[in-house]
C-alpha cells in the first residue's frame, strides 16, 4: 500500500514568474513535488524556465494563448518576479519608479489580466508582497510598489471572488536570495535584530506558504496577507525597546 501523503495540487496547472532562481525557483519547486504541472517562466534564461518579461503584454498574450491550447485551463498564478531599488527618497528618479512599478505592479496585473479567462471557479493568485509594503521600508520606490501591489490584491480578490477565484498576498521578510545578498551586510544584521526568531528565512519557508495558498487547503482564504518573516513585521518596532530593557534588568 502506497502511504505517501496525496499531493495536494495534483494535475493543477499553476504559472510562476521570476522562477530562475530565488523564491520562485523554490516555488515552483515545491508546487512541482505536490503535483502541479508548472510553467515557470522567467526574463532571464535558465534551464527549465520559459521566457516571459512580466512587464510585456506581448508575451502574456502568446503565454496565455499557448496554455489554453495545451491545457485549456491554469487553476494557478504566482506573481513572484520582482526587482528592488535601493535609492532613498532624495534620490529616486521619475525613472526609477516607473521601471520598478512596471516589474512589481503592472507586471502582477498584466498576469492577472490574461491568466483570469483561462481560470475555472476554485483558482488561486498568489501576489508576492513584502514586509516594506507594511512599514516604511528605506528603498522609497520599492516600498511604494509593493504598496502597490497590496492595493492590487484586495482589489482582484473583491472583483474576483463572485467567479470563484482567491487572490491573496504574502509578505517575506528578509529571506536569504541574491536579491537581499546584494545589500550591505548591515541591512542583514539589523533586519535579523529586529526579527523575533533572530535569524533570516529561507526560500522553502515562503514556498511551503505558496503551497497552502495554492491548494484546496486554503479555499476560503481570500483578500489575506499574509507576513512570512518570522515577526519582522508583527512588533511596531517596539522589538528594540523590549530587548533594550532585557538587557539592563537584573
Ligand atoms: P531574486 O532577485 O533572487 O529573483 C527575482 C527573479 O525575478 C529573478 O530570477 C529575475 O530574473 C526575475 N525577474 C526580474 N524582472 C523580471 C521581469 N521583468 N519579468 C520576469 N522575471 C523577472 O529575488 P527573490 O528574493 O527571490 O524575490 C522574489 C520576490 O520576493 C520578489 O517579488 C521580491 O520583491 C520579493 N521579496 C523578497 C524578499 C527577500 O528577502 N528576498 C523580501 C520580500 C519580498
């Protein structure tokens, strides 16, 4: 007898972006080993991964078009690619927003556009958030996409709910990518010191989330955000205070 869990996306057809490597790479992962069939896509080329700029019109078209001729149906999306932008706010440029928000944004909302059709009633989106879209993260024009994308969310998860499709947003805190290995290494110090577990994430903890969110297990989850960042974002700040106090008590 075969007593293996069942898979929980089993013959699911789920799309990923930002797949290459990082969190999306583990998502598509994990959503592989419950079953899904993944098209994990991606504007870098990597083996495995399709090609697909979020921000090009075009090739949601022809993705879209390509999967309802192979599958008919996609019962999932993660709108994982993103891109960071670490200048403050003396320092953004007009630019910098408009590149940053056409990835983080219009990207999420592009996928959302041409993957609905395709989508039958018990479909899931997963927005990927992140703790500086529930503070005042440093990197201004980051933090205001992925504040962004929280007003995305909500707004899908209303218009969409009627026809049976979950929408909901995860928020990583620091977890361990090239994206947060490119920051000065204090920015790491000082996000694991203002982190209730004292460490940093991995790319399997926030896909574990994305496996939930995916899954029937969820099926009454929708409009949700939800952290992932080992209380990052849960303390107010008050984090330093408390700590503070415990050192000089007796
Ligand atoms: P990463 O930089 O390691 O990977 C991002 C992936 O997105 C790359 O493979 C990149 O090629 C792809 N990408 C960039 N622009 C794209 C485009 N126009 N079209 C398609 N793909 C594109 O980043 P990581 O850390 O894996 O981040 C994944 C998501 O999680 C992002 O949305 C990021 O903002 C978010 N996040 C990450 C956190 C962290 O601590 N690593 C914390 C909070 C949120």
């Amino acid at each position: 007898m075969n007593d293996l869990p069942p898979k929980s996306l089993l013959g699911k057809v789920v799309v990923v972006t930002g797949a290459a490597r990082g969190q999306g790479a583990a998502e598509a992962e994990a959503l592989i080993r419950e079953g899904a069939r993944v098209i994990a896509t991606d504007v870098t080329d990597a083996p495995g991964c399709r090609p697909l700029d979020v921000t090009s019109e075009r090739d949601w078209a022809e993705l879209a078009r390509e999967l309802r001729e192979s599958y008919g149906q996609v019962h999932g999306l993660v709108n994982n690619a993103g891109i960071t932008w670490r200048a403050r706010v003396g320092d953004a440029r007009p630019e910098d927003m408009a590149r940053v928000h056409a990835v983080n944004v219009t990207g999420p909302l592009l996928g959302i556009q041409y993957l609905v059709p395709l989508m039958p009633v018990g479909s899931s989106i997963v927005n990927v958030g992140s703790s500086a879209a529930l503070t005042g993260h440093y990197p201004v024009v980051y933090t205001t996409s992925k504040g962004a994308l929280r007003g995305l969310s909500k707004t899908a998860a209303l218009e969409l709910g009627p026809r049976g499709i979950r929408v909901n947003t995860i928020h990583p805190g620091y977890i361990e990518t090239e994206m947060t290995a490119s920051a000065a290494p204090v920015f790491r110090e000082s996000n694991i010191r203002e982190t209730p577990l004292g460490r940093t994430g991995t790319v399997d903890e926030v896909a574990s989330l994305v496996v939930f969110l995916l899954s029937d297990e969820s099926s009454f989850i929708t409009g949700a955000e939800i952290p992932v960042d080992g209380g990052l974002t849960s303390h107010g700040g008050v984090k330093s205070v408390s700590d503070a106090l415990l050192r000089d008590s007796p």
